[in-house]
C-alpha cells in the first residue's frame, strides 16, 4: 500500500510517501520550513503560517511526489494531520487533501496530531513485529504543545496516564529562550546554549552539572517531580528563569552565564521528564518504552 500523507498544524508544510508492505517504509519526505518567517515576530503567527502553507502545499506536495517516484495512480490512501495544532493552519491541509481526495478518487483518513507522533516510532519496523509483543506500552509524548504520559494496551487505545498542567515542555523552550533573548525557535537555540556551557565547563576539568556560572542558590527548580501523581508543570520553572534574569540584569549582558542558565533550565526539564517517566513505568510495568 502507498500512503500520501500531509501535514500542516504549525510551521511546517510537510508531505510524505509511505509504503507499506511488509515493512513500512518511507519513501520520501518533502518539507518547506517557515522558521525564517516567524523568527522575527519571536512564535509562530497563526495567520501567517497559514498564508505560507496554502503558498507551498502544491510545490511540496510535486516534490514529495517525485522524490517517492509515484504518480497519482499508485496512491492508495490519503493521511492528512486533524488536529490539534494551529486552526488557520489545519484548514490549509485539510481542505487541501479533501481537494485531492475527492478529484483523485482516493479514500481519506483524517489523523491525530499526537497519534502521528507516536506512530512515527515504527517507521521502518516489520509490521509482523508490532504485534500483541509489545504492550503495554508507554510513550512520553513531549512537543510544542503538548507532554504527556500516554499507555496504550493495544494499537489505537490510549490512555493520558500524565500530563502537563500548564505549559508545554516546548513551549516553556519557547518562551525561555525569548527571556534570555537567544531567538526563535527556543528548543535548538538553548539546546546550542546549554551545549557551549558544557564544553566550556569539561575544558575546565569540571563537572557541567556541578559548576555552573550561575551560583548554586539560583539553580532552577525541578516542578512536581516529587508530585504523587504522574503531571507536569513547566510554568513555574519559566517564572523562575524570568525572575533569575531580574534579579541579575547582568545575565543577559554575559554569554556564559547565558549558557550556564540555560544549561540549568535544559536540565530541569530532562530531570522532570525522566523521573516522570521511571514512576510510569514502576506503576504500570510496559514490555516497551517510547519517545514522541
């Protein structure tokens, strides 16, 4: 079976061939990036990321195409992202692969946002594998605008055993990164911040996570890691990055201490995210562990 498969929740107009037979496998995965577009306004613009998708859905959509080697006749089935994501931006690729759907006589399914990221971990799997084997099974889900803990017994049942309670693990990047003015997107702007501290500080002989710049009464919280329940908050870890910056306006002036706090905040995440995550896994025991 080929599958064309579209995308357009947030920034990114994406198209993509899978074929499964056997193994699935993709084929080709045509993307056009808005980054540049959005970075002056610091997030993406609803509007205006939707102005840009329906620009370059049939351009991407040529290449995905060509790049998989397929014309229309070999399309057995149409995959088009649902939601949730951006509204403006949805509609471009939903009504799009309506569009198509409907010219080209092929069937249509709509799909998940979050469902999608979870089933990308198989590309490339035998399907003969993904079998009764490997449930329960846990994924932590973590995206722009979502972190959750979701256990699924069997494919397409799911159940949210966690999740954030305000904002996403994304989004905290996000806005941190606008905070500490490293620009847009945040996740790779302090992951490269968060990089240059630790190379700098192992050049020192110096364990990165035991001498940071920032001084160690400033280390940033852990939120809800010691929480009973499986839940997330990340807004309070960004109010106290904000609060750090205004204590000591001299953050934002120094590059190193820049990196030293963004380091930190990196940290506090991914010891959220991890602790979270083994407490799942004591109290529901799955056969397999995922990240989305």
């Amino acid at each position: 079976m080929i599958i064309l498969g579209i995308e357009t929740s947030c920034d990114e107009t994406a198209v993509s061939v899978i074929k499964t037979n056997g193994e699935i496998s993709v084929l080709a995965n045509a993307v056009s990036s808005q980054i540049n577009l959005h970075s002056k306004w610091g997030g993406v613009v609803p509007n205006l990321a939707a102005r840009e998708h329906l620009k370059n859905i049939i351009p991407t959509l040529e290449s995905g195409m060509e790049k998989a080697g397929i014309k229309i006749p070999d399309i057995d089935l149409i995959c088009v992202t649902n939601g949730p994501g951006l509204i403006p931006a949805l509609l471009i690729g939903t009504n799009f692969a309506k569009t198509i759907s409907y010219l080209w006589k092929k069937p249509l399914i709509g799909v998940h946002h979050i469902e999608g990221h979870i089933y990308a971990n198989f590309i490339n799997s035998q399907l003969s594998d993904l079998n009764s084997q490997i449930f329960p099974l846990l994924c932590l889900v973590v995206s722009g605008g979502h972190t959750q803990l979701i256990l699924m017994r069997d494919h397409l049942k799911y159940e949210i055993v966690g999740e954030t309670q305000d904002d996403a693990a994304g989004e905290a990047f996000d806005k941190v990164a606008r905070i500490l003015g490293l620009g847009y997107p945040g996740g790779p702007a302090i992951a490269a911040a968060a990089e240059k501290y630790r190379r700098d500080a192992e050049k020192r002989g110096k364990n990165p996570r035991e001498s940071a710049s920032v001084p160690r009464k400033s280390a940033l919280p852990r939120p809800m890691i010691n929480s009973k329940d499986l839940n997330f908050s990340f807004s309070g870890l960004k109010t106290a990055v904000l609060y750090a910056v205004k204590k000591n306006p001299k953050i934002l002036e120094d590059e190193n201490l820049i990196s030293s706090l963004s380091a930190e905040f990196q940290q506090s995440v991914i010891d959220v995210l991890i602790a979270k995550t083994l407490k799942a896994a004591e109290i529901y025991k799955p056969k397999t562990i995922m990240l989305a």
